[in-house]
C-alpha cells in the first residue's frame, strides 16, 4: 500500500509499505479522509516536541472497517464508515485510572509518537473506533478537532448562561466555538484574520473582534454590560492571549488553555485571590468522542464550512506547506486517501 512518509523536516516521501493485519482487539480501518492539523506543520517543520523521524503522519482520521482481529463479537460492521479516536493510552497511571486517559503520561497518539493515517490503511484498536452514520468522510474526518472544541467546553463548564470569549479563530478556535454555541452559550470570537473572523461568526459567534484593531477590553465590557466574560479560552498558546483572558475574565469566571507553547506566562498573583479564579488546562479528549460524532451530525453544513482545500495522497507534502504558508486562506486542509 502506498503511504505519504515524513523523512525529515521538510521532506516527505511517497512510499510502499507492506499492508497491516489486524491483532487481538484491533481492525484494519481503510483510510478514506485526513485532515491537516496544526501538530502535522509541526512535525513538518521539525519542531514538534514528540514526533520522531521517519514518521507517517495524521491522527484526523475517517475510513471504513476492513478486516477484524481474530474473535471479534461487538457491534461493527465491516465496510462501515468510523471515525478514529488517535489516542492510544496505557490504561495504568493515574490519569488513566481517573478517567483521565486523554493526559496519559504515557500517551502516544497516532501520527506523532506511532505512525498514523496517511496511508491507504492502518490496523488500530476497535475501541477506537465510532461509527459515524450518514456522515460523509470528509466531516467525519472532522470528528477528532471537534471534539477537541468538546473537551474545552466541558473543562470550562459552559452552559447557556455564559458569556463566552475565545481566542484564537484557526481549527481548534472554530471547533470551540461550535461546541459552545451548541450549548446555547453567547461567544465573541478574536483573532487577527477577517476571513476567521468571518468564519466564525458563520458558525454561531454572536460577535468578532480583530485582535490588534482598538480597545479590546472596551468591546469586551460593552459586550458583556461591564461584568465581563464568565469563560475565557486560549486557542492560541501564546502568552499575551493566555494574559488577556486572565484581565478579560469576570470575577468568579474560569479561563480555559488549550493553546501548545513552551512559553512562561507571567500572571500578576492578586488575580487568581481577587477573581478567585479557575484556571483550567485542556488536552485531547477523556470521552468525549462520541458527543464530537454527534455534534457533527446536528450541524453538518457548519462543520463543513470549515473545509477550504483538497489535496490527494500524493500531494501530502504540498498541502502541509499550503497550510503552514497561507492561514488566512487554509482553515481546513484534508488530503482525500481514497479516490
């Protein structure tokens, strides 16, 4: 079978490798629909923390079930449509014996510490697996990120009383935004880019605003009649934002960070005693797949607004350097694997 093999920074090879076969609680997925993610830029560019080479990159991932392991007696179906979750936990830490396998301390995750979907088939766990019903498999795809966007409303509580403001309108933002809106919460979006903006408030935002365009705290407080949103979320990673949602937040709110950096952030200490805040990290996902696979079916044409580009197999190393090079125009890249 062909797939599309990170070398090195930069460097990416179309390849042959043999076909996999399925072990005990495992299945073959044939791979239909990848997305590009921010990791897979990293990993492309050589500056991911986890990533080794050569690796085959891809964990937003859609297919069909080809072949199971020997004994397999669940509920799936061969030829059906899935989504895979990519996260691959040891089941023994103590995140995991929490319910907390999405911050495993041994987590490895398909595309980035194990070869991942850039391929036409790929043999993982059937516990991974989640049927997606009438769902095409370019928004099946679209799963993993979404529920990204799940996991950060959930850490943050987020109901239909809350003022929400995220920061940060790339794929993760969008997603947050989509998962908040659903819950019926008010968000105001910010980033640097119109066309995200723009994005955005097709999917639900109430209000937009341009990061470096005015008086941020004043369109927030006018927003907000004074009070002050009761969430603020990072989707950046950097530290003027992570700052800013801790000024912007309401007294008694909480501020989520899902953003990556190896940045410090320098926080005044009165903040979290005065507000008496919750501060609130957000990794991946602790069982929240299957709601991301129904959070998508109840707003397909708004998850599809999240596609801009197509790329086949082939063209892998293309559209990695498409999204890295032009953000304003490349919200969502997928590389179709299957014709």
């Amino acid at each position: 079978m062909k797939a599309a093999v990170t070398l090195g920074p930069g460097r990416i090879s179309l390849e042959e490798r043999p076909e996999p076969a399925p072990g005990p609680g495992e299945a073959v997925v044939r791979v239909e629909v990848v997305g590009v993610c921010g990791s897979d830029l990293h990993i492309f560019h050589g500056t991911h923390p986890y990533a080794t080479f050569p690796r085959i990159q891809g964990h937003e991932l859609a297919g069909t079930v080809a072949a199971f392991g020997a004994g397999y007696a669940g509920p799936l179906r061969l030829g059906e449509r899935v989504a895979v979750e990519p996260l691959l936990a040891c089941g023994v830490c103590y995140p995991c014996r929490h319910g907390r396998g999405n911050c495993c301390v041994r987590l490895a995750v398909l595309g980035a510490h194990v070869d991942g979907a850039l391929t036409e088939a790929i043999a993982v766990p059937t516990g991974s697996l989640y049927p997606t019903g009438a769902l095409s498999a370019e928004l099946a795809a679209l799963v993993e990120p979404v529920s990204i966007g799940v996991q950060a409303v959930t850490r943050g509580a987020i109901t239909a009383e809350d003022q929400v403001v995220v920061f940060g309108a790339g794929p993760i933002g969008q997603a947050v935004t989509l998962a908040a809106v659903d819950r019926g919460a008010r968000v105001l979006v910010v980033d640097k880019l119109p066309t995200r903006l723009a994005l955005a408030a097709r999917l639900g935002a109430e209000r937009t605003a341009e990061a470096d365009a005015g008086d941020l705290a004043a369109v927030v407080a006018d927003w907000t009649g004074g009070d002050g949103p009761g969430v603020t979320i990072d989707a950046v990673g950097v530290p003027a934002t992570i700052r800013a949602c801790v000024d912007l937040v309401a007294s008694a709110g909480r501020v989520v960070i899902i953003g990556l950096s190896e940045k410090e952030v320098s926080l005044p200490i009165i903040d979290f005693t005065r507000k008496e805040l919750t501060i609130l990290g957000s990794r991946n996902n602790a069982g929240l797949f299957g709601e991301a696979v129904a959070l998508v079916g109840r707003h397909p044409e708004r998850v599809a607004a999240l596609i801009t580009h197509r790329y086949p197999l082939a063209e892998t190393a293309a559209a990695i350097a498409f999204a890295a090079e032009h953000p304003a125009e490349a919200e969502k890249v997928l590389i179709r694997v299957a014709d």
